[in-house]
C-alpha cells in the first residue's frame, strides 16, 4: 500500500513539472516503460477496499494522460510508426488491469485507450456502448470469435443465440399483459438512452479538440444537476476527473470542471469547499477565471442549504481576502459573492457582522472603482433582504452609522448606479423601519360561542 501511495504522489508531482512531461513525452521509449510499470502497480491484487480506489486512481489517471496525449498527437499527425509500436507494449498490462479491477469506469478508459492503440487512432468509440460492461463485451468477444473460427461450433453458436433470445422473451413476457410488456420495454429504452448520454460524455473526454472536452465537463456537470442515476453511481470518479482538468491551463477547460465541482458539493462538502476557496485564495488563474470562480463559490453555497453554517468561516474567509484584491473585478466579484452567502446565511453570521459592515463602509467611502462601490452596496441591500425585519436585532449596532453612509454616497457619490443601489438600500430599511414600528393590525373578530373567551387583563 506504502509503494502505491508514494507512486500515486509521485506521479501527482511529475505532472506539475511541464519542462520533465514535455521532455519525457518527446521520448516515448524512455516513458513507456515508466508508465507500464505504473500500470502493473495499479493492477496488483489487494485485499484493502481503501488501496483498491487508490489503485483505480492511479490507472485511471494514467490512461486519461496517455489517451489525450495519442489522441492530440494523432490529429496533428505526429506519430510514428515506431511511436505505436511502443505504446503497443501497454497493451499486455492493460488487459491485465482488465483481469483484476472490476470498475466499469476504469474499465471504460482501458478499453478507449485500448482501440486508440491496436487501430493507431482510427477507433475512439466503444465497439458495445450498449452493452452491460467493458470486461463482460471483451470475454464475451474472445470466446465466440473462437467457436465461430471452428466450421461445427459455428452452428453450435447460432442455435444457442436463438435459444437465449427466446428464454429471454419468453421470461420477459411470462405472467404480463401487452400493455405491462409495452411500458417495460419503453422505459428500459429511455434508461439505455441516458446511459448513452452518461457514456457518450465520457467519451468525449479523450477528444484532442479543447472545446469538446469542455463540453464533456459540461455535460457531466447537468447530469449530476439533474440526479441522473447512472452519473451518479461514479460521482466519486467524476471528482476525480474534475480535479484532473483544474490543473488545464485552458480557461474553458478549468471554468467547466469548476462548475462540475460546484454541483458535487452536496455531495462532497469538505472537499469541494476546500479546493473552491484554496483555488480562489491562492490559485494563479487569469482575473476572469478568478471573477468565474467566485460565481461557482456561489453556486456551491447555494447547494450547501443548512450545511452552509457549518463552512461559513471557509467561504468568507476566502471572499475577504478576495475583496483586498489589487484588481478591481476581482473585488467586484468577491463582493457580489460575498453578499449571496450573506444572505443565506441570515441569523448564522455571528459577531462577524461588524466586522463585514465596517469593510463595506470604507469601500463604500474610499474605493475609487465604480464597480466596487456599486458591489459594496449591493452587498448591503442583500443583507437586509435577507435579514427583513430582524434587521434591528441584527444589526441594532451599525444600522444608524450605515443608514448614515448610505445616505452620504445617495447624495454626494458621482456613480449613478452607485446612487440607485443606495437609494434601493435606504428603501429597505425604510420597509424594515416601517414594519418594525407599526406593525399589521388584525381586524378580524373571533365570536365565542361554545368557549370561554381568554382574560383581556
């Protein structure tokens, strides 16, 4: 378990070190013997469940690599023939990985990477996508394709086939009515079409062209929205996956496997908080991808629902410090972010509140971009909508001094949506205001007939 861990970490590593790929890559009789023995590593028989997932890992990781790299140099028509016939001493162990790890994902990869390999980049799709897994198609194909090769086992295997379509219609329809049969078949025909959906996704991860890798992420991220059952079964590979694609240097790449983060955080809170707000503190992303990434903090916080108390301190710590951001849209946008989780947060802000509002005041009165300014207040209208009319037990200490400020910038500030989003602020204060002071009276009467009426004293 210690030699697959330290290899797991190892790789990690590599990975980060662009000069040490780029130069591995250009040589692939040095890499492939590193990556076959990464791959026997990962198909070790072993009893523990948690070094099992950690070897699926592992292969995983190593086939999503060497199917995107053949499948990049393959459409700029880089490989050689000598290139293939080196990758084509992978495929021993990748059969052998087939052997021992029963994960249909896995299982996935292997079998893309293996078709890229014998067919040198002419087969990407599955040859059974329909059918129930990668390691049942390839035992199943072995052992027919060797009956038919002989001329008395042909006959043998087309009568067997009648036989087993017959049983199976034969148990499918015993005891039901046609109608019953009817509704059967239309629902195991719309469950393999989102099979399909979930497969052709995953396919299209191995594609060299950016935008349709992106497109995956997208398309794994909407069926996770939509609790697609089957999507759901790899949520945890998924993770993985999404991890993967944080380390792509392109935008859209990054941005869709973030989104993807953002719908598993119900599922994963610990860690996909912990990477969103790692990534927006201290990660080295271009300032839009910074702006985005604070979007899908929001996003996550919504899913969170009455888990989001529990992370408050991780999401505003990290939009804090967002907020003191030397670029003005990145402080925009922890701003506007800042305010979402506000609000839902309600009486769960703590004594921190204070300290939040002295913040949006001095930007509010010092900040020279417009956008921040308008940001600011709006965080501000925010809060008191969320608030609504416990504002004053809320915020019974800032509330004259923020009114006071509001007013100020209302007044004097040469931004008009800055004033628009100030004089919105000072309407609701004055609803809260209104509601606290005189509040609905009841007109209505209650006769007592049968009961004695309460004691009015």
């Amino acid at each position: 378990m210690r030699r697959v861990s330290l290899g797991t970490n190892l790789l990690s590593l590599l990975a980060d070190s662009d000069a040490l790929t780029s130069d591995l890559f250009q040589d692939l009789s040095a890499a492939v013997p590193f990556v076959d023995r990464l791959i026997k590593a990962g198909c070790q028989e072993c009893n523990d469940e948690h070094l099992r997932k950690t070897q699926a890992t592992l292969v995983m990781n190593i086939v999503v690599l060497i199917s995107c790299y053949v499948s990049e140099r393959t459409l700029r028509k880089k490989m050689s023939s000598e290139d293939w016939k080196g990758l084509k001493n992978l495929v021993p162990s990748l059969d052998e990985v087939v052997e021992n790890i029963q994960d249909e994902t896995v299982l996935l990869y292997i079998e893309q990477l293996r078709n890229l390999l014998l067919t040198h980049g002419a087969v990407q799709k599955l040859p059974g996508d329909s059918q129930s897994g990668a390691k049942q198609e390839k035992q199943e194909h072995v052992s027919n394709k060797n009956r038919r090769n002989n001329k008395q086992g042909k006959r043998e295997v087309e009568e067997e086939e009648k036989d087993n379509k017959i049983k199976q219609e034969l148990n499918r329809n015993d005891g039901k009515l046609p109608n019953e049969v009817e509704d059967k078949k239309s629902h195991e025909k719309e469950s393999q079409e989102i099979k399909s959906t979930y497969k052709e996704a995953m396919d299209d991860l191995f594609s060299p062209l950016l935008p349709v890798r992106g497109h995956s992420l997208l398309a794994l991220g909407k069926l996770i929205e939509q609790r697609d059952p089957e999507t759901l079964q790899h949520k945890d590979k998924l993770l993985t996956i999404f991890q993967h694609n944080l380390k792509d240097e392109d935008s859209y790449i990054y941005l869709m496997a973030v989104q993807g983060l953002s719908v598993l955080c119900d599922a994963y809170p610990d860690k996909i908080v912990g990477i969103l707000t790692s990534e927006f503190s201290v990660g080295e992303r271009t300032v839009e991808d910074r702006a985005k990434l604070a979007e899908a903090m929001t996003r996550a916080s919504r899913r969170l629902g009455p888990l989001l108390p529990h992370y408050k301190e991780q999401f505003i710590n990290a939009l804090l410090a967002g907020v003191r951001d030397r670029e003005p849209l990145v402080r925009a946008a922890s701003l506007s972010s800042l305010g979402e989780v506000i609000k839902l947060l309600r009486f769960s802000l703590g004594p921190i509140v204070h300290e939040v509002f002295q913040l949006l005041h001095t930007i509010i009165s010092h900040d020279k971009e417009a956008e921040v300014r308008r940001a600011a207040v709006l965080v501000v209208t925010l809060l008191l909508q969320g608030l609504g009319q416990d504002a004053f037990s809320v915020l019974k200490d800032v509330i004259r001094d923020l009114y006071r400020a509001l007013r100020l910038v209302y007044t004097t500030d040469p931004d008009d949506v800055v004033r628009l989003h100030a004089q919105l602020a000072m309407e609701e204060i004055d609803t809260i205001t209104r509601a606290f002071l005189l509040p609905k009276l009841s007109l209505s009467k209650k006769i007592y007939v049968t009961e004695m009426p309460p004691n009015p004293f």
